[in-house]
C-alpha cells in the first residue's frame, strides 16, 4: 500500500446551493421529487438569442441565507459563500479550522453584473479586477473569514470534481488537515451567448440521453464538501457523510469543444478513478452522468461507461435535467447529491420521460428505480471542453 493510500479521506460537511433548492434537505426533497426549476431569464435580455429559458437560483431564498454579505458583492460570491457557509456549519468548523480552499469555476466574477456593456462588446468598460478569475476563490474565503491559501480550479465544466480532487490530495499527502472544496457559477450573459452560438442550447428542456435530446439549459449555483482524514474526523466526533474512495483525471486534447466520439478519455478517467480506489467497475452501484443533453457529449459518455462497465451496467442518470448545467459548479452539486443518495440508500432518478436513444445503451435510473438498491460505492463523472475528464468515486461509511 502507498503512502497515498494509507490516508483515508472523509467528507465531514456539505452545503449547497442550487436551482431546485438551497440547503441539503430542500434539495434532495426536489432531487426524489422530480422539480426541475426552468424559467425565462431575467437577469439579462434574451433578444435575439434562439433560447431564452435557463435554471435559476431563487432569489428570496439565496438572500435569507446571505443577508450578512455586502450587497454589492458579484452574484457567483453569494452563491460560493451561501453554499460554503452551510459546509462549514455542517461540519462543525469555522475559518481557523481550514487550511487550504479550492473553488472551482467557469464564468466566476469574470463579466461584471452590466450585461448592458456586454451585449454592445463593451468588455473594455468591465473593472481590471474583475477581468480575472485569479482571485474568485480568495474572494469567497475572504468572505468565510478563511485565512489559508485559496485556489481557483478553472477546468470548466469539471472543475468542480477537480477542486474536490486536490483538496483530497492535500489530505493524502498530510499536507492539510481540512480543506473545503466545491464550485461556483452564477448564470453569465457571456457563457449564455457562447453555448448559443455553438447550438448546444436546447429549446426549452434537456432530456439527456433521449432521442429527442437539442441540447442543455444553463444553470447557476454552488457545493462545497468539508474533507479531513478519517483518523481527524473520528477523533473530534465528527459525523462522516461518506468516503472519496478514489479519483481519476485525464486530458483528451483533441478538440476545444467537442468530446472524442469513443469517450477514451472519459473512459480512462473512470478506470484511473477505479484503479486508485482499488476497486473494479462491478463495485460501482451507480454512476451519476455528467449528461448535459447536447448529442455528442451524451453518446460519448454513454460509449465510455460501456467500455469501463461492460456487462456490469449500474444504474445511471444525469441531475442536468432537473438543475441545468450549472457550468464550474456542476459537478460539486451532484457530489452532494452523491453522498445525500447513500445516507438515504435511494438513486439519484433520471427524471425524463422521452424514449432512450438506443445508441446510448446505458441502464437509466428511472423514477422507481431510486429506492430499495444498496448503494456502497458511486461515481460522479464530469467532463469539461478541451477533454479536461474527472471522475470521483464516493464511498458510503460504516
């Protein structure tokens, strides 16, 4: 056994904040109960764009749960303060208590909230802070009153799972003893206008891994998790949610968009992930997608499970359709809905009801699949442009 190994990793705290819910308990109640929250935006104007439907954080909600921050702070702060302030009460920490932060982002506090000055392409007129993510995790500890060093993880779509993966590796490593860890992104008029362009936006809906699937909706929120080594946890008491078992990275570099049609990387991901647990693909109960519903990404992530799980074939489903794709903050969302599916034993349901496309050939956790299945073992996929993979398996604890 390496010396990696010896560490147990444990996840002592979460706190999220998401479009169907803020607080774990009001999101898993959407989760299980199939709430998709899907509006038109508001936040910026939608004229001349071929959608305009996305999947907002609720407003009254998010300000009861920050109404202590300065009122002039970028929304993506909010959303990364109100979700990591639940992880820390959750855990029973405060700042002091911390060592290292990593947040994980795409849009960040990059576009200034004056989406007026961005749909002239007045990008110019956006303060030089705010022309940087550099800064976006330092901003969110400064407001948690968290001192040690802050990182900002700027994979895209999978920096999420891959701020959770070098917090992990800080604690392995005995180089921390606790560290906080997720994503954040708040809805951008600059992201919006791009996945537009690139049609990946669906009409009004996403249905990952259906015939009929046109695409994702944005998104917008955060997770955190609150990891420390097993051996802290136990010995001040602390309730452990669950276990990150092993964690896999990989880099395609083969398009800046569009995924490898095979899903080698995302397969290797997954294997690196299995092969670091210690662990084969007939241990993993379940795999929660990374599935945002544009056709090529859902196809190759469907072939890439094949070829990691092969017969095996564990239930599989994508949160996308009920949150959006909530860009950084994505995958740190469905690891807190992860570890929520095995303290409550019950799956994550894949909450669409168009027709499978059989070119997808994965088994798809419907509605009354949830309940009733031991969960041990569960793998969070996410998978970002430029082929940046991830996969993070979470185990449950006695």
């Amino acid at each position: 056994m390496n010396e990696r190994a010896r560490i147990r990793v444990v996840v002592t705290g979460i706190g999220v904040v998401s479009p169907i819910g803020i607080g774990a308990e009001c999101f898993w109640a959407s989760v299980a109960d199939g709430f998709a929250n899907v509006a038109i935006i508001h936040s910026f104007s939608g004229t001349g764009l071929r959608n305009r439907y996305a999947c907002p954080v609720n407003d009254e909600a998010l300000v009861r749960y920050a109404r202590d921050l300065p009122h002039d702070v970028h929304r993506a702060t909010l959303l990364g303060y109100a979700a990591g302030r639940e992880c820390l009460l959750t855990a029973g920490a405060d700042g002091d208590d911390i060592d290292a932060v990593y947040v994980g982002t795409t849009s960040g506090h990059f576009e200034e909230e004056r989406p007026q000055d961005c749909a002239r392409g007045s990008l110019h007129k956006v303060p030089a802070p705010l022309r940087s993510n550099a800064n976006f995790a330092a901003t969110i500890a400064h407001q948690l009153r968290i001192g040690s060093p802050a990182y900002t993880v700027g994979t895209a779509c999978s920096a999420g799972n891959v701020a959770i993966t070098c917090g992990a590796d800080l604690i392995r490593r005995g180089s921390a003893r606790r560290v906080l860890c997720g994503g954040a992104d708040a809805l951008s008029y600059l992201a919006f206008v791009g996945f537009a362009r690139l049609r990946a936006m669906a009409g009004q809906r996403c249905q990952p891994f259906t015939l009929g699937r046109d695409g994702m909706l944005l998104g917008e929120g955060a997770a955190f998790l609150h990891l420390e080594s097993y051996e802290s946890a136990v010995s001040r008491g602390a309730r452990i949610h669950a276990e990150i078992a092993g964690y896999g990275r990989t880099c395609d570099a083969g398009h800046i968009t569009t995924p490898d049609e095979d899903g080698r990387g995302m397969a290797a991901a997954m294997k690196r992930a299995l092969r670091d647990a210690g662990l084969g693909p007939a241990d993993i109960d379940y795999v929660c997608a990374h599935g945002t519903g544009t056709p090529a990404n859902d196809l190759s992530e469907a072939r890439a499970c094949r070829a990691v799980f092969g017969e095996h074939d564990p239930l599989v489903s994508s949160l996308k359709a009920l949150t959006g794709h909530t860009l950084g903050a994505s995958s740190a969302i469905e690891a807190v809905a992860c570890i929520l599916s095995l303290g409550r034993q019950s799956v994550i349901p894949h909450w669409v009801t168009a027709d499978q496309d059989p070119e997808c050939a994965i088994r798809l956790a419907g509605p009354r699949s949830g309940p009733g299945i031991t969960l041990d073992v569960v793998a969070n996929n996410a998978f970002a442009f430029g082929g940046n993979n991830s996969c993070v398996l979470i185990r449950r604890t006695p």
